[in-house]
C-alpha cells in the first residue's frame, strides 16, 4: 500500500502461478517462484474459479533461486475444493536424467504472464547453474513464453519437473521458458518446508574432472571456484583453487557432496572443513574451523 498526494491509499499486486508440492494435514504447501511476490504485505491465494480467495503465510524463502514455500490452512480450503481433487499435490517427476534434450513438456500455471495458460514443446538442452553453496539444474525449452513466467513444466506424465523461473530468462533468447530441474531442488524445498533456516558457508564451485584427477593428480572433491566476500569461508582462510575433500568426517568426491552435507547443518553450527591446496607441485591437507551463518 502507498498514500498518494491526497492521502488516500493506493493498492498494488502482483501475481505468481505455484504448484501444490506436499498435504502435511494441515497446510497445503506451494512451491512458487517469489521474485514478483518479494515486496508483499500480505499474500492471498486465489482459486481458478475466481470466487475463493484464502490467506497464506510465507513457510520459508531461498534467496539464491527467489524460490519460496507457501502455506494455506487446508481447513481454510472449500470442501467441495479438496472432495474433487480439485487442489491435487502434484507429482514428483524427476530432472536427473541425463538425456533430457528431446523431452516434451507441457508448462502450465502463468507461462504467457496470464494466469491458467498453457504452453507446450520440449527440452532443447540442460545446463548448470552455479550459485553460492549450491549449483542447480536450469531447463531450456523451446516454448515461447513471457518474461513474467511463473508456474511449473510437466512431463507428458503428469510429472513435475521443473519450477519456471522467470527470473532466469535470457534477455538474448527472448522470452523462452526456463525452469530448475525440481530433483535438484528437494533439499532446499524440504528444509523451507519445515521453516528451517538455510546454512551458508559462501562457496561457489564444482566438480573435478577426471581427466584433472588421471592426468595432473588432482584430488577428486568440491572444486572452490569463488569465495563470497566476508563469508564464513573466507573469513576461516578458504581460498580459490581449493579442493573441499571433507565436512566433519564425511568424505566429499564432488560438489554435489559438498552442497547435500552442508544442508544437513544448521546455521550458527561450527563444522570441521577439510582442504587440498596445492604447494608447488603437490596437494597438502589443510583443517579449517568454519561457523555457519544463515543464509540471507
């Protein structure tokens, strides 16, 4: 809400397409891509039909995808809504496969920046993406959409796959639908789900390649590529071109490791960080002792 020259108030919204994810018998929990949704004041879930509209809370938010996890009271919901099925959870496909160009999809919610459109075509290629303490799938399509996307692409299953992320449209590709792969998803919808805070070290990076490890004797782990500026990682003495070959005692082959153990802790907790960092011409094992911090 603003007040306008004459004191009187003026009104503004903004709207997002999510999918159901998760009944936990008391609220229907919707993932939903928040970037339009951030400057809210409050949030209103409103029905296709146009009669029903129901208060929701947010549960919890990533900031590094703008995802979010929404919650309404199922109670809250019209019965004749939850007899029919007509607020269904949606199922859970998977984004892992490696073959993924070629596959049809249908992307449904907002993708033509107009509530309950539908486009439809295929995935032309999969690529990752890379962001701090976490790297996801990004799934391009060949559907022509709006820069104000939102919703969720399909399998021709019925199977969600992905979760449109406006945010992510090339300015170069026009407005083709893009979307994060929902397998790669799961620990971070999970932890939003039951409220949790998500943990933050500052690390960017990736895997080493085999022909690193065969060729050069590079160790195999998570690959630091970038280190956030006053992170808990660079503050410990983490550097780029480090190689995280642990997390406590827990072995880490990839970054992958390093992201799925990281989500298992909880900010403010202290985690023992072991190192590669090359010395002229071998690799010597460094121990950090690292605090989390919440990931803002």
């Amino acid at each position: 809400s603003n007040i306008d020259w004459f004191n009187n108030v003026q009104e503004s919204d903004s709207q997002a397409s999510g999918v159901i994810i998760a009944d936990n018998g008391k609220d229907l929990l919707i993932l939903v891509d928040y970037s339009s949704l951030k400057n809210s004041d409050s949030l209103v879930l409103d029905l296709s039909d146009g009669f029903y509209q129901i208060e929701a809370t947010l549960k919890g938010l990533d900031p590094s995808t703008n995802l979010a996890v929404v919650a309404v009271n199922r109670y809250s919901v019209p019965v004749e809504w939850m007899e029919t099925g007509g607020l269904a959870v949606a199922p859970m496909g998977s984004s892992n496969s490696r073959n993924l160009a070629g596959t049809p999809v249908i992307a449904m919610g907002s993708p033509m920046g107009i509530s309950e459109s539908i486009g439809y075509g295929m995935i032309t290629a999969s690529t990752t993406l890379s962001t701090v303490d976490r790297n996801y799938k990004l799934l391009l399509t060949d559907i022509v959409g709006s820069r104000k996307a939102s919703g969720a692409l399909f399998n021709l299953k019925g199977e969600l796959i992905g979760i449109i992320a406006g945010s992510r449209t090339n300015p170069d590709s026009g407005s083709v639908i893009n979307a994060y792969g929902i397998s790669e998803l799961k620990k971070v919808v999970e932890k939003m789900s039951n409220e949790s805070r998500l943990p933050y070290m500052g690390i960017s990076g990736g895997d080493v390649p085999s022909s690193a490890h065969i060729n050069y004797d590079v160790p195999y782990g998570a690959y630091v590529k970038e280190i956030t500026m006053d992170s808990p990682a660079m503050l410990a003495g983490v550097q780029q071109g480090d190689i995280i070959t642990a997390i406590n005692d827990n072995i880490i082959t990839s970054f992958n490791d390093y992201s799925t153990l990281l989500m298992q802790a909880e900010p403010e907790q202290t985690v023992t960080l072991t190192v590669m960092r090359q010395a002229q011409a071998e690799y010597k094992e460094m121990i950090f002792t690292i605090e989390l911090e919440e990931r803002k």
